[in-house]
C-alpha cells in the first residue's frame, strides 16, 4: 500500500474498528463501542493510514485480501485496515492469559491474584512481533508516525523501532496507556517486568490519562532498569533513546443528545426494564471484578438499612455486560455478582409492599448507545464506583447525556476520571459506609446545588473530548 501523506499515521491495536460477523441474516458488519475507535478513527479519515488489529470477527477471513488488507469505512473509503489472525491457542494464551490473567489485575491492584505462566508470556511475545512484522511488507514514505495502543502491545514499540530503523525509516513512535500504571512495589511483582518497560521505552512518546500513573512509570523505570530518568524533562533515556512521558487524559465524543421528556425516558425504562420506581439509579459496566459491582451493591444494601423511608422508592439498575467470558475468573465474577443481587433483594422483600420494585436490578447483556443514552437521561443518578480505573469514560458519557442538568454521579476517587469531575460526588469504593452516605447526600442535596454541579461537570467534559485527545497525542508525538 502507498500512504499519499508523506507522514502517513499508522494504528496498532488489539480491537479493530469494523468487524465481519456472521448472522441470522447475514454477514453485518458492526463498529464497536469504543472511546479509542471514536477519538482515533476521524483521525484517520482525515488523514488516510492503516489500522492494524486482531481480526476476531466470524466473517472477516472473508472480507479482506490475502494480507489481511480492506479499506474503510465500507461505504466510504477513506483509510485501511489491516488484520492480524491469531490461532486459538495463540488467543487464549495472549489475550487470555497473559493480558487479561496476569496484566489487567496487576496494573488494576484489585485484589485478585495475577497468574503469570512462561508460555502465556512466551506468546505475548510471538504475537507483539506478529503486530510488528505486520508492517514491514507495507510501503511507507518519508516518517511514519505510529500509535500504539494500550497493554496488549507493550513490546511492539521497540520491535517496530529496531525493524523500521533497519529499512532506513527514522519513525515517531507513542505508546497510548489506557488503564492504570501502579508503583514499582506492585509491578515488581511481573518476572518480566524489565522487558516490558525496554519493549515500552522503544517508543517516543508515552502518555497516560493522569499524571500519578506518570510518576508511577516513572518511578518503575528508575528502580528497575538501567536509565536515566529527568523528572524535570519527564523522559526516560535508555541506551541513548529519550521517551518523553506526558498526562493527557481521554475524553468522548460530545455529539449532540437527542433529548426525550421525562414522562416519556420513564414509560421506556418501564417497558424495557419493568422498573417504575420514583427513584432510578444505574451504573452501566462490564462484568469485570475492578469496577466493584458487589461493594456498590453492599453500598445500597447499607443506605436502605439506615433509610428504609427509601425501600420501594429507590430501585437500581445494574447494566453490567459480559466480558472475557473465557477466563474462569470472569465467569465466577459474573455468577457472584447475581447470587449478591439475589441475597439484598431476598433481605428487603418482606418490608417492601406488593407492586413495588425490588432494590436491584442485574442486567447481564449488551445494550446498543440508545438504549443506554435513555437510562443516562431517565436516571436520578449514577453510579461509577471502579476499584481502580485508567479513566472510565461512563462517567464522562452520564454526564454529557445530562443535557439539562439534571441528575448526579457517585464517582469512585480511583478512577483517573476523578482527577478531572471534582464536583462529582467523589467516594472511597472500598468504604460502604462512605458510599452509603454518599448516596444520602445525593437524595437529599438541594435541587440548585446538583444542578450546578452537573453545569460544571458538563462544561469539564465539553472541553475535553475524543478528538482533542487524539490531537493533543498527535502534536506531542509531531513536536
């Protein structure tokens, strides 16, 4: 393929911004939810490139040339995306294992134990050089600017480095890190820990969404390889290479809401969820132990103890959609999650008078932006209470479906979106008592003061979006 920019930009990524499934109906082709393809793809469109990912789609062996290549979007061409195939031995032991074993609860200190095995790494490895050699049949021109996205590729930056320096190519690489970075005492604890942090220091550029996680990287570099870190520079040097290491937190698309009554979001609510308390909260996660589903249930099971008035008024919905069902640990999470739902809900019943709501409500499916954009909009307040979290984009996304200011967020001091949403109402997730308290203070705050919080929160997340992430990630990575 020939880039015409002379600059062309090309992605790394584990997700891919289309996929090929096939259906009932067909083959569909449908474009994740996702905050990296919204900031990342009208980049692309814009400029053209390449995106590489894992293929996973059902059908998308067959929609692609024999390297893998097809351009989109698929009604309007404006970029390529190129597809890595990965056997399922190779997925299980990479994707799995080692990034979601052992990665994901490390960085995430959520208690659960990471499981590191030498063949889950060994494939990690095989795979990151896979995401590599991916572009060395591609022909690029003058200096290819590169963003890598996220922990599955931790060793790619220096692969590509080392291949691209070889064919004369003087490439700007980043690195984009989406969840948490922990201090050096916790990422000790990886046996590979030094080789992630030279495959990541093959970059150029490093940025994470606050700078804690920065200092923390930081830190991790000084104390366990052989560098030279300048804190007043904010760069790492190894073996004559500086990465520079910046904050730039993520936003959402700000697109416009389509607002409905609320007689109207409440009538939905009913139909689709059968709830028609007065009062409605929801969060809105995927099943997965660091969003700290059972502390939030615990929380409300603590608030109606002390303020049962609230016992067939108050109902919460629980949107938790299933993920990584592969993983043991996912599918006991996701049982666990319902037995604490049924327990709470078998406590309250008896004081609850017939017709009237049961506390909670788990709802363990996908559901489509509408859908969830009605719940935003129909509910008192929502609640993000993340044991630990790089941003968590549903609290931006609550806030921004608030159009007329209206409603409040419980929102745990963890997750790197606190740094930005102060007038949220912030809570220690690992505290059911402060939690408890917290949503007292939402039920009984005065109308005025909720409504200016919210003007505040939106305006902090009108300022801030997807595309001036990306632009802020693309001008660092250019300078």
């Amino acid at each position: 393929m020939e880039f015409a920019d002379h600059n062309p930009l090309v992605v790394f990524a584990n997700r891919e911004p289309y996929i090929h499934v096939h259906s009932p109906d067909g083959v569909e082709v449908h474009r994740p939810a996702s905050g990296l393809v919204s900031a990342l793809e009208p980049v692309l469109q814009l400029r053209g490139g390449l995106w590489i990912a894992h293929g996973s789609g059902s059908a998308d062996a067959e929609h692609c040339d024999p390297e893998g290549r097809l351009d989109v979007p698929p009604h309007a061409p404006r970029y390529q995306l190129k597809r890595v195939w990965l056997t399922p031995s190779e997925q299980r032991a990479y994707y799995d294992g080692f990034s979601n074993e052992a990665l994901w609860p490390l960085f995430h200190i959520a208690h659960h134990q990471p499981i590191f095995r030498k063949g889950d790494w060994e494939s990690y490895t095989r795979v990151n050089e896979r995401f590599a050699r991916s572009l060395s049949d591609e022909s690029l021109s003058g200096t290819p600017s590169i963003l890598v996205q996220d922990f599955h590729l931790a060793l790619v930056p220096r692969m590509l480095r080392k291949s691209l320096v070889l064919r004369g190519f003087i490439p700007r690489i980043g690195l984009v890190w989406h969840i948490p970075w922990v201090p050096s005492d916790v990422y000790r604890i990886c046996p590979w820990a030094a080789e992630i942090l030279i495959g990541i220091l093959g970059a150029d550029l490093v940025t994470f969404h606050t700078q804690s996680y920065c200092n923390n990287f930081l830190e991790c570099c000084e104390r366990l390889i052989e560098c030279r870190v300048d804190r007043d520079r904010q760069s790492v040097t190894y073996h004559g290479h500086e990465t520079r290491i910046r904050a730039v937190p993520i936003g959402i698309d700000p697109a416009p809401v389509v607002g409905h009554s609320q007689p109207a979001l409440r009538s939905y609510v009913s139909r689709k969820f059968g709830i028609a308390s007065e009062i409605l909260a929801v969060g809105v996660d995927r099943l997965d132990y660091t969003k700290g589903i059972p502390e939030r249930l615990q929380a409300i099971e603590r608030f109606l103890e002390q303020n049962p008035a609230y016992l067939g008024r108050f109902s919460f919905l629980q949107i938790a959609s299933p993920s990584r069902t592969e993983v043991p640990a996912y599918r006991e999470f996701a049982e666990s999650v319902q037995m604490e739902a049924d327990r709470i809900n078998a406590r309250f019943e008896p004081m609850i008078r017939s017709g009237h709501a049961l506390p909670i409500q788990i709802e363990s499916t996908h559901h489509d932006w509408d859908s969830i954009n009605r719940l935003y909009q129909a509910a008192d307040l929502c609640l993000v209470t993340s044991l630990h979290d790089g941003m968590n984009l549903v609290a931006k996304e609550y806030v921004w479906s608030k159009r007329d200011d209206s409603g409040a967020l419980i929102l745990s001091r963890f997750a790197g979106a606190s740094t930005e949403l102060q007038e949220a109402f912030l809570v220690n997730p690992y505290d059911i008592d402060d939690m408890a308290d917290a949503l007292r203070a939402v039920l009984s705050a005065d109308t005025d003061d909720k409504r200016e919080r919210m003007k505040r929160l939106r305006a902090r997340v009108s300022s801030r979006t997807a595309q001036s992430w990306a632009d802020e990630v693309l001008e660092a990575l250019a300078a």
